[in-house]
C-alpha cells in the first residue's frame, strides 16, 4: 500500500486538504489524534513515559495527566527527546497495522506537521505533499481557529521547524476553498506527472488516450469518456470529477479525431500538442483569453507553417485551453494508435 505524508506549517491547511481526500474515500491517518489515542489504549505507553521522565504522570483517574507531560517537556529538549522515544514506535506499529487493514484504498495518507523531521519514519512515504501558505494567511487562519492571541500564534510559528519543499509536491493554499479543492483534485486525482509516477508507478496509467478525452459542444473544459449510455455517452469532467450523461446530439468529438491545417497537409492535435510541449517546456500554454500576438507567437514556433487561412485565432484558442487541461488534470504522455490497436486486440 503506497504512503503519501501531507505536510505543512502551522495553518497551512494540511488538515482542510486531508478533509478533501476523506471525502474522496482516501484513508487519512492523523497522527496527532491517534498519538493522544495511544496514550489510553498502549497500556505499557503510560509506565514508559514515568520511567523515561522519572516522575508520575498519572492523574486520579489512573489515565495520563496530558497538562503535566506539556508542561514537562515545553522547555525542556532532552524530555521531549525521551517522549519521542516512547511514543514513536509505538505510532509507528500503529500506522502500520491501520496502513495493512485499508485493502481496498488506491493509496493512504499520513497527516503530521512534524514526522518528516524523526529519522525513525525515513523511508515511510512513497510520496509527500507539502501544504503553504503567506505567513500572514498562515497567521490569521491559526488564530481564528484556535482562539489565540497573534503573539501565541507568531511563537508557534517560530518554533516549529522549517519544513523542507524538496522532493515534494507543493500546493499553495493563499486562495479560497474552492481553489484548494481544484489543486487537490489535481495533484492527487488528475494524473500528473508526480502523483501517477510515485503512486502508480505505472507508465501506462499515466499515458492520455485522446481517443477517449472530449470537447462537448457548449461544455467547459474536457471530458473523460467512461461508457455508452442508452441515449448516448457517460463522461467525466477533467477538473470536478463528475460524471454527466451526453445525449448523441450533444456535439462530441474526441480529441483524437481533430486535425490542424498547415502548408503541407493536415497535423494531429496530438502532434501539436507534442510540439507545443517542446516549445513551452514545463510551462502553461498562454491563456485562451490571451492577446491574439501571444496565441499566435506560440503556433509560429511549435508549428511554424500552420495555415492562417484555415486555422484562426478562435481555434487557436481552443488548442491552448485543451492543452492546459491535459497538462493540469491528465498527462501530455499520449497513447499511441499501436497501443491503442493492441489493447483492442486484446479485449477482443
């Protein structure tokens, strides 16, 4: 089962991302609550704690006295250090045991603030997500969450070590709820390049069928095809995931089926794209809502012979929108007409 740690300061919004990936069906393991879970249910986590700090921490109801051990350990590093050394292996144990039970998940996640920092969990995560945000927003949210004075929450800030963006999956979180629930949508479900690599780790999942993604007449964005349906075809939104019922009137072509003009004959979009991709690198195409000079700046240098007098401005357009959807919410890896026979062949 594939491990993915979402991470992130105080504020970020790590735990809102997390949310989004419940309500996904994603198994989300929070640390912080099962550590304070451990704490009633490890029998032998208690007395370890007392040895290691050499003191009671017990209150009258025999469970642990959580104000007392804070208090310990607040200021006091080699205390902290020995009730990690309690706590850790047995979270650990625990995750392992919950991660082996989530049979039918696609992948789980790991929440915590700080676990990339303890050298016991090195090796855990297959993938990590690193949720930011302006320390101001950050601020502002903590505040208004917890109830606590700015000057609380800037020594939180201050304290908590910096968190490492290098190998990891950033996603910012400055804007609104909606914003965040599209770049979740995105890095965890719209098979990019980072996700589908590590997760999947399956090229071929990875690859875009342009014979099965759609432009419907009137509709935004791109489609998914996913199956007939009695009056005409079932398909899912690249960017919200949800399905819609197209009848056969309904304007669809799949992308596959869509040429462009030039000098010498006609190109497949999956040609152009291909050389759209050469010229922008890892880069956005240019807004369909960009200048016409910087719509047609791009198709000089991808395809410099392109007919102006057949492929205009408003196609142009187009191109550079249904591009930008295969970049953010699937892949500019393309299935080839071979492969594409093949597996027809093997289905038959």
């Amino acid at each position: 089962m594939k491990t993915v740690i979402v991470t992130g300061g105080i504020g970020s919004g790590k735990s809102a991302v997390c949310a989004l990936l419940r309500e996904r069906g994603i198994p989300v393991y929070d640390c912080d609550a099962r550590a304070k879970a451990l704490y009633d249910e490890n029998p032998a986590l208690i007395p370890a704690l007392e040895k290691a700090l050499s003191m009671p921490l017990r209150g009258g109801d025999g469970r642990l006295d959580k104000a007392a051990l804070a208090q310990r350990i607040f200021s006091d590093k080699k205390a902290r250090e020995a009730v990690e050394a309690a706590l850790y292996p047995a979270l650990l144990a625990d995750f392992k045991a919950w991660r082996s039970a989530q049979e039918e998940a696609p992948f789980v996640v790991l929440e915590s603030a700080i676990i990339l920092s303890k050298p016991l969990f090195r090796g855990l995560a297959d993938a990590v997500v690193l949720v930011d945000a302006s320390p101001e927003i950050r601020l502002r949210r903590a505040m208004k969450r917890d109830g606590a004075t700015e000057e609380a929450v800037r020594g939180r800030m201050a304290a908590q070590a910096p968190i490492s963006s290098a190998d990891a999956c950033v996603i910012r979180n400055d804007g609104t709820p909606e914003d965040l629930r599209k770049e979740v949508e995105r890095v965890f479900f719209g098979k990019n390049d980072y996700i589908c690599k590590i997760l999947k780790n399956d090229t071929k999942a990875m690859k875009t069928d342009l014979a099965k993604t759609l432009s419907i007449r009137g509709q935004h964005g791109l489609f998914t095809y996913i199956a007939q349906s009695r009056t005409g075809a079932i398909a899912e939104s690249f960017e919200d995931k949800k399905r819609y019922n197209f009848s056969a009137n309904s304007g669809i072509t799949t992308l596959a089926d869509i040429s462009i003009y030039t000098a010498d004959g006609e190109v497949k979009l999956q040609e152009v794209f291909g050389k759209m991709h050469e010229v922008l690198g890892d880069k956005d195409a240019p807004s369909a809502k960009a200048a016409p000079e910087e719509l047609k700046a791009l198709f000089v240098k991808a395809l410099p012979d392109y007919d102006g007098e057949r492929f205009y401005v408003s196609h142009m357009k187009k191109v550079v929108e249904w591009y930008n959807a295969l970049k953010n919410y699937a892949s500019l890896d393309f299935v080839t007409d071979e492969e594409r026979e093949a597996e027809a062949a093997k289905e038959a």
